[in-house]
C-alpha cells in the first residue's frame, strides 16, 4: 500500500466514503498537518495557524465522531484556515469566518445526508450564521452515532447548576458552572477540579 493508499483508508475509517477524495486533495493542496485525535471533552476539533516557529496549517478533529458528525468538524476547521490564508489575523468566528463556513457547506451540502437538507440550507441562508440552527444540525448528526440513544441529551440542554455524567464517561460526576458560546465550565464532584465541556456531549442528567 502506498502511502497516499494508506492515508486515504485512514480518511475513509472516519468520512462518508463521498467525502475522502475531497479531503485528501484539500489536505495536500495546503499541506496541512492533520491530526485524528481521542475524545476530547473541551472540543471537537481545533485549527493551528502558521507562525514562525510553527511553519504549516494544522488541523486536529476528534477520531470518535460519528463521519458525519466528522465532516461537519472538519468543515469548521477548514473555514479557519480558508480565513486565515485571506485576512490573516480576524476574530477566531467574526463575520469573515462565517462566510467562509457557509460557502464550505453549501458547496460540500451533498456530502451529508438527505434529512439534514433542508437545516443545512436554512443555516446557510445568510450571515451571521443562525446559532440554534446550527445546534439542531448537531443534534440531528449524533443520530448517526453507532450506539445512539434516541432518549439521549446534550450538554447544551441543561441549566446552570444541574448535574450530569457525560454518555462515555459515566464514571464522572460533573455540575455546570457557567455557559459560554460553544462550551460549558463544569465542575467534577466531589474533586471540584474544573473543566471545558462542549455543549453538544451526550449526557445523562442526574
């Protein structure tokens, strides 16, 4: 297996089988340095910018994602650095961001699948992006998860104070502090350490 055999099957393990070729020619086009990573409980994926001591786009999504939920991420991240190599230095999801993202989406639309047609066009529709719309695409994509409960909740469904366990990680207990854009602080009882979690995680309330 050559290495560009090996490197596409290893897409193919975490993309709807109509998205690798696009992925792969858009890695190697910008020469990204891609990262497939385990769960992370602060993000789903993540964009690292060129610097001087960092000479190259990197990107990392999280490798326990669902492909379409995986493509969605990834999409995101992409948008990061279509900005970056047309503004440079903007708000991290400022206006040119979101444009970028939107065209992204309309022009991989195809990609997901046919239910979530007409969120995906009703989110595109126009700039600044529509928040709860968004939030119910994410909702709609965990239906894909290979283990799905269709009782599940997320994260973003509570209320400051309530306590959960995260869905694969049943043996934390946490309470949410405080709500941010995308993630929750959230404190682990009985240690009190305290952490980031996005608000599209599976929980079970407690």
């Amino acid at each position: 297996m050559t290495p560009e055999e090996k490197y596409r099957h290893i897409l193919s393990n975490h993309l709807p089988a109509a998205a690798v070729d696009w992925v792969y020619d858009y890695l190697y086009r910008y020469k990204v340095h891609f990262h497939i990573t385990r769960e992370r409980m602060s993000k789903l994926g993540d964009y690292r910018r060129p610097s001087p001591d960092h000479n190259f786009h990197e990107i990392s999504v999280n490798g326990d994602l669902n492909p379409y939920f995986f493509l969605w991420v990834l999409l995101h991240e992409a948008a990061h650095l279509e900005t970056h190599q047309k503004y440079k230095d903007m708000q991290p999801h400022g206006h040119e961001w979101q444009e970028e993202y939107r065209q992204l989406l309309i022009a991989h639309a195809d990609l997901f699948p046919p239910e979530l047609q007409p969120l995906l066009k009703k989110y595109t529709r126009r700039i600044p992006l529509s928040h709860p719309v968004g939030k119910e695409i994410e909702a709609l994509l965990h239906h894909y998860d290979a283990n799905y409960d269709p009782d599940s909740i997320t994260l973003d469904q509570l209320a400051v104070g309530d306590r959960f366990r995260l869905k694969r990680k049943p043996d934390q207990l946490f309470e949410t502090l405080e709500k941010r854009r995308t993630r929750w602080l959230c404190k682990e009882i009985p240690s009190g350490r305290q952490y980031l979690v996005t608000g599209s995680a599976e929980i079970m309330k407690c």
